[in-house]
C-alpha cells in the first residue's frame, strides 16, 4: 500500500509545488516507486515534470467530475519511476461542479484507490484554497505535509488549515495526519528568519521538518525547463536540501 501525502497551504506561493515536484523526484530516484498528482488548476506541477498542459487529455479534472479513473490518467514522466496525473485549466470550474455531485468530498479517495497498491508514494499538490479540491486531498491522503515560508506573515491562516485538517479528519478520514511543516525559502542573513522559524517551533512543536528549505534561484529555474532539480543542478543546495527531506520522511515512514 502506498503512502498518500497531501502538499497542502491555502496561502499562495509558499512553495508547496516546488516542494510536491521535487520530494516526487527524489523518491523516485531513491527508488521509491512514485506518483505525482496535480489537483491544482494553474498545473505547475504538470509543467514542472515537463508536460504541456495543452495537448493533455485526461486530467484530474475528469477525476473529479468526469467519472474518470484514477489509472487512465497515469502519465510516464521521464524522470526515475516517477509518474504523473496531471491538471490544467478547466480544473478551475470543478471546484463549483464538485458542489453538486454525492460523495463531493470522497471522489479523489475512490479513483485513488486501485492505485494504492501500484505506487509506494503518491504525493498530492493542491491549489491555494481550502475548498472541495483541497478537501478531496486531504480525504484522500494519510498525511498532510505543510511547507510555510520563512517570512513575516508566515503563521496567519495556519490555524484556518489546522481546522479544516481537524475537520477532514472528524468527518470522513480518521487516519490524517500531519507528516510535518517544511520550512521554505529559508535565508538564514536576515534575523527575521530566524524569529519566523522560532515561532513556527512554538506553535508546531515537533512537527517541524529538521531539513529546512533554502532560498535558491535554481530552484526557480528548474520548472521553466520542466525539469525537478535534482535533473536540473543536482550541486544545487536545494537539490541537497530536498535529498535530505525526503531522507527524513523515508526514515519516518520505515
Ligand atoms: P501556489 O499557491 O500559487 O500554487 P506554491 O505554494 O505552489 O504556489 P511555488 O510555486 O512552489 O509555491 O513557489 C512560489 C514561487 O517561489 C515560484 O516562483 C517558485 O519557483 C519560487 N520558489 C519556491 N521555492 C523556492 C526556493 N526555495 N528558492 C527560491 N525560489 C523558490
Ligand atoms: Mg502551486
């Protein structure tokens, strides 16, 4: 059975896709046989393993509201056992016409579940919002992996997260938990970051990854040439740091 993670923050631009991409390819190279789902409308996860959104068809979208199985919309990336379900677009209008369907909160789950035993982890990257999208990825999923960035503001909107995790769990999938908070865009020169990282200790005490992510251009770069780093600068230090990440979560997870 597969370990189903959840990459999750309603806070745009935190890092979650570049953490979902390159946590994805590193369990791949490390031999873990791995699944990487896009469930956010912008795709950057899907272009990030070097798919163009434009010649897709199916999605996670037809996941979703299409009655579409989760198998169908495996693609071969070309990077070491790792695969892709990819999103574009019109995953945007899903949010409104998941609202309708029965089950709205447990259809990722179902598709998910013939895959479970093909893949050792599948690791989900969610859209910036707490809707039913994101709902259906924490139904769907073992445990949620929160990446928060290193700057001032980085706390608010963690308690709003926390109660939907909370909630999710209650409700429908008493397994979730949380796999830890991954700090991201770490700049250890300003003393604002280190005040940021105490205060996100206090509040998840020893939940907080001891890898911390740092703040690098290439990682940046990599995505305009739909590649994960570690194909893309594998010297790079947050190639390392990402390397070192998924050391802890694989020892975690043992
Ligand atoms: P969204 O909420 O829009 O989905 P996100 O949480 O998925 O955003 P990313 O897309 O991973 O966040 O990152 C936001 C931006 O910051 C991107 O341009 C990305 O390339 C850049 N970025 C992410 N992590 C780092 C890092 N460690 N160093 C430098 N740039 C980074
Ligand atoms: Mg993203």
């Amino acid at each position: 059975m597969s370990k189903v993670i959840a990459v999750a923050n309603q806070k745009g631009g935190v890092g979650k896709t570049t953490s979902a991409v390159n946590i994805a390819a590193w369990l791949g190279a490390k031999g873990k046989k791995t699944l990487l789902i896009d469930i956010d409308p912008q795709g950057n996860s899907t272009s990030g393993v070097g798919f163009d959104r434009r010649t897709l068809k199916t999605t996670s979208y037809d996941i979703l509201i299409n009655g579409a199985k989760g198998e169908d919309a495996v693609l071969e990336t070309k990077f070491e056992k790792l695969s892709l379900i990819p999103s574009k677009a019109d995953l945007a209008a899903a949010e409104i016409e998941l609202a309708d369907l029965n089950g709205r909160e447990s259809v990722l789950k179902k598709a998910l579940a013939p895959l479970r035993t093909e893949f050792d982890y599948i690791i989900i990257d969610c859209p910036p919002s707490l809707g039913l999208i994101t709902t259906n990825a924490l139904n769907a999923s073992d445990s949620v992996l929160i990446p928060v960035q290193c700057e001032y503001y980085a706390l608010e909107g963690l308690s709003q997260l926390m109660s939907s995790v909370q909630a999710v769990k209650r409700r429908y999938n008493d397994r979730l938990e949380l796999e830890g908070v991954l700090l991201t865009m770490y700049d250890g020169r300003l003393n604002l970051t280190q005040q940021v990282v105490t205060e996100i200790k206090k509040y998840f005490p020893r939940k907080v990854f001891a890898t911390v992510i740092p703040r690098t251009v290439r990682l940046s770069e990599a995505p305009s040439y739909g590649q994960p780093i570690l194909y893309y600068d594998k010297s790079n230090k947050g190639c390392i740091a990402y390397g070192a990440l998924v050391d802890e979560i694989l020892k975690k997870n043992r």
